[in-house]
C-alpha cells in the first residue's frame, strides 16, 4: 500500500498541456494584483485600524507582508521548478507523495470556492447600492439568502453565471477583463492617494499605538488576509509563455505591488480621519465623504466593486485549474477534464464550479464558514514552505531557474508564521477544516487510491 507514491520531477505537464500558452509575466503580475486587492484594502483596513492598530496598522501590513513574503518566495521557487496548473497540490505530489497532494488539493478546493462565493455575496451588497443610486430597487427577497430573510441573492448569482461564461471563453479574455479592472481599482486607490495627500492632519497619528504591541501583533494576524490570492498565480503555470521566468515574477511582483499600495493607503488613512471613525464597511469612501469629496467617494466604490470582481475572477479561475490538473491526475474522474475545442479551456469543470458556487453564493448562510478560507490557505502555504525544504535537501541536483533566498530560514519563518496564525484560529474553525478534510480522505480511498495514474502504472508494472 504506497500512500506516498510520487510524481516525477521531470514529468512535465506543460509539454503535454492541451490549454493555451498566452500568458505573460505582466498578465501574470496584473493576475496576482487582481486577486490580492479586494475586500482587504476597501475594508479590512478600516476595521483592523478602528479595533486593534490604530495609525500603527501600517506595521501591521509591513509585518504580514514580510509572513507572506516567506511563503511567496518558496512558491516562487516550486512554480519555477515543477510548474504544472495544480499550484501547491502540484507541489505536494513531486516532494511528498500522493496522499499528501490530495489533502492539499481537496483544502485548495476548500479555499477557492468558498472564496469566490464568499466575495460574490459582497459584490452583490455593492451592486445593489449602485442600482440604487440609478433608481432601480429589487426586493429585499431578491438580495439576501434565506438566512438573512431572503428568497435568493439574484446578483451574486448573476456575476458568477457571467464569470463562468467569460472563463469558458479562454485565458487570454479573462486576462484582458481582468487587466481593463485591474487598471480601474488602480486608478480609484491612486486617486485617493493624490487627494489624501494634501488633507492630512498628523494629529490624527497620535497616539500612534493606541492599542500597544499586542494590538499590531493581533492586527497583522487578520491583515494577513488580505494578501490572500497571489498563489492562485501559480494555477497558471500551463498557460504562461515562459513559466520557469514569469510566475516568480508575477507572484513576488503582485506581492511588492500590493504590499506599498496597502502601507501607503493605510498611512493616508488614518491621516485624514481619526482611527476611531474607521469601523465601517466602506472606511475609504465614508473618509472622502466626511472630507466633502463626493465624487471621488462614489468613484472609489466603483473602484471596489472592479476589485471584488477581479478577486472573483482569478480565485474562480484557480479553483478550475486545480480540479483540472486533479483529474488529470486520476485522482478525480478523468471525464470532467476534457477541454474544449475552440477555446482549449476545461469547460466541464468551469461550469461545475460556476453551478456549485452560484447555489453557495445564492442560499448558503457563508459567515460560518468564512474563517476556513483562512486555515485553508494557511494549510496550503505550511506545505509550499516545506515542500522548498524537503525537495532542497532530497532533489538537490534538479534545475533551478529561481532560488528561495536565504535557505533554509526564509521556508522555516514561513512555516512558522503560518503555524501561529493558524492556531490563533477559533477552535471551532479548526474543527470544521479537520471534518472537511475526513469527508476528503473517505472519497479518496474510495476513489482517488484505486484510479489515479500512478496506481493504474503500478498494477501494469506488477502485471
């Protein structure tokens, strides 16, 4: 019984990858960008500041990005190394076996559709206050799930019917969807930044810790969620031109990029308005509105609504990946991988997803079960982190193109950061994450053990 049979290293998917090669390192990059900005910038950092940072909140960002840095540089490395559309499950196959990847992919399935749906719920409050603002109402019945009294949530449904249509189009229009709302968020935060500029007032930085030390440490831990998404740059390695060069860059440059927005945004800030006034859903737009810049507010909704679709879009389109490259795998029915062909994208499993996402986002009460986007996501950088470690040390001769800097510390500081945030978890979350998890490890000796490739190669060798 071999639970940890393993994938070559030198068994590259990307040779025999039937998706289409289009990507670039700046559609990589802008990819990264578009996942990681979202719900954290136009939210996040007004609850984190009002409630535990104050003006300190950008140590919080500075000491979260420097986590995330350690995970994104040993991803940087693995993507570089091993490629493939499966990103940390990949990774997991080639340095701990298949067992191991199948716990890490059946997490990231976990992460992503959650994710995707949790942020559609969001999306859906901004679109119904921007239809508002046009003068056309839906019934309440029409914008909430029934466990907030509704009947469905018509426009979370909607945009997902809408991205699993664009998403089965192909990568290259998804990418230039994503680059056109990219560029709109971009251009609503460095608006912001203009006009934030000349309205400081450095009193409302002091005091700067008025929550002390244990304040920044407990922020950093809920900021680090807002840099969630650059591993879904990873996904893409089967479709980039050039991935050995592009994904390193793409996922360490989406994550400087974002990092410098979110320290400078959080600054500006908490220098216009007192920290205090911070503890709402919309602290950047309410900030523009206290100062009288009504336009500019609205525009920064806009902004947050290109966000969140972004958001959407990458996450969705990494939760198809990796179902893509599990299948492919044997660990899933192979029959879901089949790809379309004019478009050279996995059709049937994009429109499984975008089903089973819309009926989440439509009725499904998510506030429970937002938290285990976090253990999930935690779970899977631990495993990239070692995965740099243990393949360092045990494939040492194997071909390199990027090098996780200062080994073996940058993994081990990655590792344990991420063990610290995740058990600073609620307990029940942690609970929920080990249930998820039992119900994975019974399909896949079920399934996955008796027909994924490399068992189906060894009964022919023994044979």
């Amino acid at each position: 019984m071999d639970l940890f049979r393993k994938k070559e290293l030198g068994a590259d998917d990307n040779k025999k990858s039937v998706l289409k090669k289009c990507l670039t390192a700046r559609d990589l990059t802008l990819m990264g960008i578009g996942a990681i900005i979202g719900a954290g910038i136009f939210v996040l950092t007004g609850i984190v500041a009002a409630t535990h940072a104050g003006p300190a909140i950008i140590l919080c960002y500075i000491i979260a990005g420097c986590a995330c840095g350690f995970a994104a540089l040993s991803y940087a490395e693995l993507a570089a190394m091993i490629g493939g559309c499966g990103s940390a499950y990949g990774y997991a196959y080639a340095g701990f076996g298949e067992l191991i990847a199948w716990i890490v992919g059946w997490d990231l399935l976990l992460e992503y559709t959650l994710s995707v749906a949790a942020v559609a719920v969001g999306w859906s409050s901004y679109a119904a206050d921007f239809l508002h603002t046009i003068k056309i109402h839906l019934p309440h019945e029409l914008l909430s799930s029934p466990a907030k009294g509704g009947w469905i949530d018509l426009p979370a449904v909607t945009i997902i019917v809408l991205l699993t249509t664009l998403l089965m189009i192909g990568v290259r229009s998804t990418s230039r969807v994503n680059g056109i709302m990219v560029a709109v968020k971009l251009s609503v935060i460095f608006l912001f930044i203009v006009i934030a500029t000349f309205e400081i007032d450095v009193a409302n930085w002091h005091p700067f810790f008025p929550f002390g030390w244990t304040g920044v440490i407990q922020g950093a831990s809920l900021i680090f969620f807002a840099y969630i998404g650059f591993d879904a740059v990873s996904t893409a390695a089967e479709e980039a031109l050039n991935p050995q060069r592009d994904l390193p860059i793409g996922i360490i440059g989406s994550l400087i990029v974002c990092t410098v927005l979110y320290i400078i945004v959080s600054a500006l800030l908490t220098g216009i308005v007192h920290y205090s006034s911070l503890d709402l859903g919309s602290p950047i737009s309410n900030a523009l509105l206290t100062l009288g810049f009504k336009l500019a507010a609205g525009l920064i909704s806009i902004g947050a609504v290109a966000g969140l679709t972004t958001v959407m879009l990458v996450l969705f389109y990494g939760l198809t990946r990796i179902l893509f490259a599990m299948a492919r795998d044997g660990l899933l029915p192979a029959a879901i991988a089949t790809t379309h062909p004019r478009f050279h994208t996995p059709s049937l499993i994009i429109a499984l997803c975008g089903f089973l996402i819309a009926c989440l986002a439509a009725f499904a009460p998510l506030d429970l079960l937002a938290e285990l986007v976090n253990v999930g996501t935690l779970f899977a950088f631990i495993i990239v982190c070692s995965g740099v470690l243990y393949l360092r040390y045990q494939a040492p001769e194997y071909h390199r193109p990027f090098k996780t800097p200062g080994m073996p510390y940058t993994p081990i500081l990655g590792i344990l950061s991420c063990l610290y945030l995740m058990i600073n978890l609620p307990g029940i979350t942690l609970l929920r994450f080990v249930s998820w998890m039992a119900v994975g490890l019974i399909l896949y000796w079920a399934y996955g053990y008796k027909y994924s490739n490399l068992a189906l190669k060894s009964k022919k060798t023994q044979n």
